[in-house]
C-alpha cells in the first residue's frame, strides 16, 4: 500500500493552502462533501435506485467543488468575512431627539 506525503502549510504567517483552497474553505468542502454522504445514505435507505443516487450526489458534489473554489479564488483567506461583516455596517444613523446632542453640550 502506498501512502501519500501532501504539504499543507507553505511557511510561517502564509495561510494553510490545500491543492488551492485557503483556509476555512478547506472546511466548507469538507463539512459540504459530509453533508452529500449523509444525503446518499438518506435516498439509499429509502429506496432510491443506486444509480440515481450516485448521480445525484456526483452532480451536487460538482457543483460544491466548483464553488467553493469559486469563493475561495474570489474572496481569498478573510475577504468573505470582510465582505458579510461589511453588509451589517450601517450606511446612515438616524437619530430623532435632540437628546444626544444637548447632554454633550452641557458637559462641557
């Protein structure tokens, strides 16, 4: 039996890269590919033809490796978590008393 030697991380402060995924898409790969076995024992015992089956899960395991690859070429090692945390900042504050404004004044 032959065993295979792969080389995860490329050096100090780089982020861990495997065959061109970086960092937490490493795990959305994973955590999708388990989500797809969980699917084809699902359709299995329920009596889905197995041919079907491994359509299906080959289909779906396509389209989430072309993806996540898409997403980790696009968006980098931190560039999804800057982008979805940028969605949450407000564009503008309202504020409708003047409340605010005069404890600062008397402050002073």
């Amino acid at each position: 039996m032959a065993t295979s030697v792969y080389t995860i991380n490329k050096g100090i402060n780089k982020p861990i890269e495997f065959k061109g995924l970086k960092a937490q898409y490493i795990w959305y790969l994973g955590g999708g590919l388990l989500a797809l076995l969980i699917l084809f024992a699902i359709l299995y015992i329920c009596g889905v033809n197995t041919f079907i089956c491994l359509f299906i899960i080959v289909s779906a395991a396509t389209v989430l490796f072309m993806h996540v690859y898409k997403l980790s070429r696009k968006y980098g090692e931190h560039g999804m978590m800057k982008t979805l945390a940028k969605r949450s900042i407000p564009t503008e504050l309202k504020i409708y008393s003047r409340k605010t404004y005069t404890n600062l004044c008397k402050r002073k």
